[in-house]
C-alpha cells in the first residue's frame, strides 16, 4: 500500500525550513556509522556542523 500524500504521521523538519531532496553521501573509515548512530540527535547535529563550518569558510 503506497503512503499516501498529506499523511499527519509522515516526517516533519524539526524547523521549518525544508530540506534539499538531494542528500549528500561521502565515506567514512570502517566502524564510524556504527559509532554515528549511537549519537543522540546525530543528523541535526551533524547538519550544525555543516552550517559552521560553510560559515567558517565564508569568513576566509
């Protein structure tokens, strides 16, 4: 059965700012996503991660 559109229990950003369909893939050395997951909260924090350091960047 296909989840259907507008589904009140379908995933929601916790801000609202939508997020790009496109995700970002890159490697890792061995045992690191296991180690990743078990890190509360680990995606948003990652994501924090991202924004600080393109903010660092734009201040070079």
């Amino acid at each position: 059965m296909p989840f259907q559109k507008g589904n009140k229990l379908g995933f929601k950003p916790q801000n609202n700012e939508p997020f790009d369909k496109r995700p970002i893939c890159f490697n890792v050395r061995v045992g690191v996503r296991e180690k990743l997951k078990t890190v509360p909260d680990w995606q948003e924090r990652l994501r924090e991660c991202v924004d600080k350091l393109l903010e660092d960047m734009d201040k070079q």
